[in-house]
C-alpha cells in the first residue's frame, strides 16, 4: 500500500496563496541534484540550533535568555518554516516525490515542536509548572490528531478556513519572538490583565477573576481555549467524514467506526495525562519535556508510516508505559528525592531518544528498500 500512497493536503489559505510564488522563487534557486529531503533536513538543523541555544541559556525555562538567542529562535522559526514549505517543491520538481519524503517532513514537524515550546517557554519563563505541561501536551496531541485525521480521513488537515492555518502559525510565531526580542519580555508578561488593559481604558469592562491574572498566564489559558476548538474540529470532521459514517453505513457499522476511531487517541491522551501526574516543582522540567516529546514523537510518526501503509496502529503502543510508569512512581514514592526524579526521566529522556531514532532509522531503510531509492540522494538504487 505504501508504495501507491498518495499525500492529499488541506486547502491552501489566503496567505499560503500570497507567499507561494515567493517559496516557488526560492526552491528554483536550488540545484535539481539536491534531494528533497536534504532541504527537509536543513530545515530541521535551523530548529535544533535554535533548540540547543535556548537549552543552554534557559535550560529549564524559568529564566529568560537574551535577546540575541530569542531573535535567532524567531530567524530560525521563519527558515525552517520556509525549506518545509520548500522541500515539496523541489521534489516535484525533480519528479522525486515519494511516502518517504511524506515521513520525512511530518516526522521533522513533529519532533520540531520540542523547538516550538521551549521558544514560547523560555521568553514566557513558565518552567517548573503546570503552564509548561499544558503548552507541550496541547501542541503535541494537537500535532497527532492531525495524523489521527490523515489517518481516518486520508486527508491531512492544514487550516482551519481561509485565514488561519500552519503558515499563519508558524510566521507568527517567528514575527512575536522577533518582536519580544526587543522588549523587556519579563516586565511585559509577568504584568497583570488589569494593568495591561488599564492603557486602553478597559479595565471596567475586565471580570474581576480576570485582574489578577498574568499575561503570559492570560495567553496560554487562551492557546489552551484554541486547542480544544481544534481538538473539537478534528473530532467532527473524523466522526462525520464519510469513511466512519457514510450514508450507506448501518447504525451498528457507524458505532463501531468510530468507538475505533476514537479509540486510536488513547496511547497519546494517557501520555498527557501522565504529564500532568508529575509534580512539576518536583523534577527539573527539560527531563520531562524531553522524554515526553520523545515519545509522543514516536507515536506521532509511528500514526504518520501507519496511515501510509493503511496499516492498523494499537490502540494501546506499548512505548507508553514506562513513562506513565515513572509518572505515578514519581508522584507516590515519597522516598524518592528530587535527584531520584530526575534521574529517572534523564534515563527515560534517553530510552525514548533511542527508540525513536532506531524506529525511524528502520522505517526508512524498510521503504527505501521497497520503493528502491536513496533516502539523500536522487539516483534511484539498482538493488
């Protein structure tokens, strides 16, 4: 089956419409040798040295890093996003486009949101609470659904209406950290919702429960708002999509397509679940971003080679349970001690490190091999 998938993306928005022309000027710059995943890959680097500055200048996401690291993570957001949008058109224009080309840039995506939380985290200064848990298991179940929706559907959901979509998402981002770079980030988000509208003249109009409340606290209670709504969306499209209950579908046969549907979420809500179980004053929060991000990686791109291969994913992955695991072990062992905390999700850090990159590493040789190509190089292989 993977050998004829087809890849059917989301309908363009108006300002992938507008911006088109300049990433088709951009891809034609390149050499016609050059492999599509390559500039897949190039992309990728762009976010893993942002995400080693940010590690080392705000390694837990409670201090703020300097305003030359902040402005690379908004430069670094921009190419990334720019050599994604690039990486298709250079493999239609070379007539290289394959399911491999599909894992490559969804499972770059995927794991690139590490990036992505730890830029909003660390200019946000929320580490060490349960703020930055909500900001990494939002974006990375977001991030799933949207391949549990390719995965139902066969169509990989890009935007939600004409105005707002991955493009939008990811300029913005690369826009506000350009922009926070030149302002103190701390003064500004640490405010109160009273004093921030006070300016405007809107503080009447603000619920008293409201006042109080921080900016940085304020936004990402609003993220949180605009991941159920896309949660919900997703849910309706899947439920109702004509695959899970077509028209000529019995009741019995609609119930069960979707209970099964639906049931494909369950390893991902668990892991989230779990996230939260961990006290996060506890333990030292890139341990568990990591070692979280790892693993909802590894079902993220395990759900990404699945839909491709038209092949059933578990319903429970069993990569989940050491985690969930050393979730409760951290919550009720009141013997163990912090060091004992972090030891243990450095090493799951690690574990699921591994794991992901050997899973991806024998998916690619498995569909190279199948589809008999290079995964770097145009050239087809003779074996």
């Amino acid at each position: 089956f993977i050998a004829n998938h087809q890849y059917r993306g989301g309908e363009y928005t108006h300002l992938d419409n507008l911006l088109n022309p300049f990433w088709t000027y951009l891809t034609e710059l390149l050499p016609l040798w050059l492999a599509p995943n390559m500039v897949t890959t190039l992309g990728g680097m762009h976010c893993a040295l942002a995400y080693g500055t940010l590690w080392y200048y705000c390694p837990d996401f409670d201090t703020t890093p300097p305003d030359w690291v902040v402005m690379l993570a908004g430069y670094c957001t921009f190419a990334y996003y720019t050599l994604d949008c690039m990486d298709g058109k250079q493999a239609r224009r070379t007539g290289s486009s394959s399911p491999l080309g599909q894992l490559f840039d969804h499972g770059f995506d995927c794991i690139c949101t590490l990036f992505f939380v730890a830029t909003f985290s660390s200019y946000l200064e929320i580490g060490g609470t349960h703020w930055y848990t909500l900001l990494q298991t939002s974006l990375q179940f977001c991030f799933f659904m949207a391949q549990w929706e390719e995965y139902n559907t066969h169509v990989l959901p890009t935007n939600s209406g004409k105005w707002c979509g991955v493009t939008e998402m990811n300029y913005f981002s690369a826009l506000l950290a350009f922009v926070v770079s030149l302002i103190d980030r701390e003064a500004f988000f640490h405010k109160s919702m009273e004093k921030t509208v006070a300016s405007f003249g809107l503080t009447s109009v603000l619920p008293a429960f409201v006042k109080d409340v921080e900016l940085r606290h304020f936004l990402l209670g609003g993220w949180g708002v605009m991941s159920l709504i896309l949660i919900s969306l997703s849910l309706k499209r899947v439920l109702f999509h004509p695959r899970v209950a077509g028209d000529d579908m019995d009741a019995s046969e609609i119930r069960f397509n979707r209970i099964n549907a639906m049931s494909k979420l369950a390893s991902p809500f668990l892991l989230c679940v779990a996230a939260f179980i961990v006290p996060p004053e506890f333990i030292r929060t890139r341990y568990l971003s990591v070692s979280l991000g790892c693993v909802l990686s590894l079902l993220t791109k395990k759900m990404i080679v699945f839909s491709m291969a038209k092949m059933p994913f578990a319903i429970l992955q069993t990569d989940i349970f050491p985690f969930i695991i050393a979730a409760i072990w951290i919550r009720c062992d009141t013997r163990l001690t912090k060091e004992g905390g972090d030891f243990v999700l450095g090493v799951l850090s690690i574990w699921y490190a591994y794991r992901m990159l050997r899973w991806v590493n024998i998916s690619i040789n498995q569909i190279c091999t199948k589809l008999g190509i290079y995964c770097f190089r145009l050239k087809k292989r003779d074996d």
